[in-house]
C-alpha cells in the first residue's frame, strides 16, 4: 500500500520540476518571438507572472489527478484487505450462471449490502466529481458489475426493492453509458442481465429523475409499424402454411445454435400443427404474400403441465396466483426470418397476440425468453412484460420467466 504512495509522489515531484521547465522556456520564446516580430518588449516581471501563474493553474489540475489516484488506491486497498468483501467477490467470481444457485447460506444480507454500499458512493463521488470515471473503470469495472449483474444479487436485494439501492441503479445507468460512447467491447455479461431488464419498469423508473425518466421511456419505446413496409398480420386457419412455418422455425433453431444451442426451442410437428387450431392462435406475417414469420398464442389450459405459472412461488407471487387459470394464455414463440430482422416486428408481434388474447378474455400473459436472445429480452421487455425468475426448461435449456397482467 506504501509503495505505489511514494511512487506517486515522487513522480509528482519530478512532474512538477519538469513542468515549470517546460512552462518557463515556453513563455520565454513566446515574449522574444513578440518582442521581434511585434516590437514590443515584455518585461522580466510580467514574464515571471506569467510562468507564475501558468504554473499555478497545471499544479492544481495536476494535484487534483494524484490527489484522485490516491483515492482510488485507497479504496482498492480497502476492498482488497477487507475479508467480507473478498468473501462475496470470491463466491461471485464463480457463480454459475447456467443453474443460479442462491448464496443465502454463503452471503448474509449484511455483506450484501456492505459490498454495494461501497459502490454506492463511487455514484455521489463521481456526481461531485471527485473521481474520475475513467480511471474508476480501469480500476472498478469487472467488481462492479461481477455484483450488480448477479441473478442472485439482482433477486436477493436489487430488483426487490430499487428505491433501497438509487445509487447502485443510478451508477449502473452512468457506467454503461460510459462505456458505450467510448466504445468498450468488453461486457462482462450479456445484457439479458441489466437492472432495466430484471426488474419492475415502473419501480425502475422511479430512481430516477423526471429528466432522466422521460430520457429513458424515449430510449425504450417502438414506433408503429410502418405501412409502407408492407406487413401484414394474418390469422393461419389450417394446416395449408403449416411447411412455411416449420421451415421457418427449423431456419431459425439453426441460426440460434450458432450462438448457444437451445436458445431457441424446436417445438415438433405435431405440436405446432395443434397450434393452428383453436383454443390456440397461430399468426402469420406476411410480405408481398410470403410468410416471414409468425407468433403463437398458446392456452395453457389444453395441458395443465404445460403452464407457465407451475414454475413460479404462490408465496412470492401473490398477485399471479389469484388469476384462473381460465384467464392466462401463453405468447408460446414468436419467430421473425432473419432478412426481415430489424423492424421490431416481435415486438408488433407481441402486442398484436396481447390485443388477440384480450378479445379471448385472457387477464395474464407469460413467456419465456433465452438469456443469450438479446434481441429478444428487449422486445419483450419493450412490449411490457416483467421479468419473474429464471428456470430449467426443455432439456435443461435456461429461460427467463416473463409475465404481463393485461
């Protein structure tokens, strides 16, 4: 802790010798190059103020950058030594994120909080501008969203309860932004795994201020599907188009496996055949008369093993479970061909299924979403579903629960 202290001061030290040097000569040339082309002489005295004062101004900018540094390694030495710290960065350094273990045993909610808290005033230092955020990625980033973007982290404190952790939401939102106008690649983890997408939008929203809240609302809305692209939504009453969407579906598991295997569920023929009829809703996109994509609305009381809401806490989700099973349909897949990828048409999909299932007097949706589908997280997201919990389905494959009361 000593050793890189006195490194810095002693640099500071040769820095500011090597400055006054520099200033000096520049001053100097600067009057002599006046005087002759100019004919006008400045004096020693009016010299010496200026190299002064010059000076004066670099030292302060320049105290201000070691003064900073010393800080940062301060805190790093901090969070290094101190073992409550070490504890829960060790055990989230190996959190599998496949399976989602809970810590409850490992982490008492006392080191949950302590190790945010530290984090929690990097956000007020860097509004006062103590800190620089550059230097704080370099130093900080890995630790900080290693945390932030935990499930466990996220389901055991975060995304509980927002207002309890503004600074935590706040900072996450700064820092991201940080990093995407300078260009950092490095995403430590997919973004499936932002606060935004793993909590309550409304209670999200509510950390913020109305400047910022009205910024971000902007951010995540979807214009109306323009006409003059020329979709259109279509009810598939039989199994004429049945091989259209198959072949879709078959494309786009392929397309999928490419980035994890499983991220997109291939439902068999007969499943998706069963899906063209009622009580379920099969519908078609269609461009210049070509199927290029569709979306199921799937009524999980066909199949009382097939519903969603089996897999989610009647403890911890009161307000799902004193829904009839009556009244909650599934939005079971929505598949876009990838050269029509890129005009939200899941999205537009998703709300067209929310308007169907309404008329059918559907009170809650659910579907699920892989992780590693971003696009489709987002969507989703977008379309006003809030994320539940995250499960084992479909031979073990990872999905995210979502659920939207209509």
């Amino acid at each position: 802790m000593l050793k890189p202290l006195l490194q810095l001061k002693k640099l500071r030290r040769i820095g500011i010798f090597l400055t006054i040097i520099l200033i000096a000569g520049f001053v100097i040339l600067s009057a002599w190059l006046i005087n002759h082309f100019f004919d006008y002489r400045i004096n020693d005295a009016m010299i010496a103020a200026i190299i002064a004062a010059v000076s004066l101004i670099y030292e302060i900018n320049k105290s201000k950058k070691l003064n900073e540094a010393e800080f940062l390694i301060h805190l790093n030495s901090l969070f290094i030594t101190n073992p409550d710290y070490k504890v829960v960065y060790n055990l989230l350094s190996v959190y599998d994120m496949e399976n989602e273990p809970d810590y409850e045993k490992e982490i008492s909610n006392c080191d949950i909080s302590n190790y945010l808290t530290l984090f929690e005033t990097f956000y007020i230092l860097l509004r006062r501008k103590v800190i620089d955020m550059k230097l704080l990625d370099d130093l900080f980033a890995y630790r900080f969203f290693l945390a932030v973007h935990n499930p466990y982290m996220q389901r055991r404190k975060l995304a509980i309860s927002p207002k309890n952790f503004k600074n935590i939401f706040r900072l996450e939102r700064m820092w991201l932004d940080y990093r995407h106008k300078n260009n950092i690649n490095e995403n430590y983890f997919t973004e499936s795994y932002h606060l935004i997408y793993r909590s309550d939008f409304k209670k999200y929203l509510e950390v913020f201020n109305e400047k910022e809240q009205k910024k971000i609302k902007d951010e995540v809305s979807i214009p109306d599907l323009d006409p003059n692209l020329g979709y259109e939504f279509v009810k598939l009453e039989d199994e004429s188009s049945f091989n259209d969407i198959y072949n879709i579906q078959k494309k786009a598991v392929i397309a999928s496996d490419q980035i994890k295997t499983g991220m997109l569920r291939a439902n068999t023929k007969d499943m998706l055949k069963s899906c063209l009829s009622d009580p379920h809703v099969t519908i078609a996109i269609k461009c210049k008369d070509k199927i290029v994509g569709f979306g199921i609305l799937y009524d999980p009381n066909v199949d009382v093993n097939e519903s969603i809401k089996n897999e989610l806490d009647p403890n911890k989700e009161k307000a799902i479970f004193e829904i009839d099973d009556q009244h909650i349909m599934h939005i079971k897949l929505v598949v876009i061909d990838e050269d029509h990828q890129g005009h939200h048409l899941q999205y537009h999909m998703n709300k067209y299924l929310e308007k169907i299932a309404k008329e059918k007097g559907a009170k809650l949706l659910f579907t699920t979403v892989s992780p590693y589908n971003v696009a489709s997280v987002k969507n989703t997201f977008k379309t006003g579903f809030t994320y539940k919990r995250t499960v084992k389905k479909y031979a073990g494959a990872i999905r995210l629960i979502y659920a939207k009361f209509i």
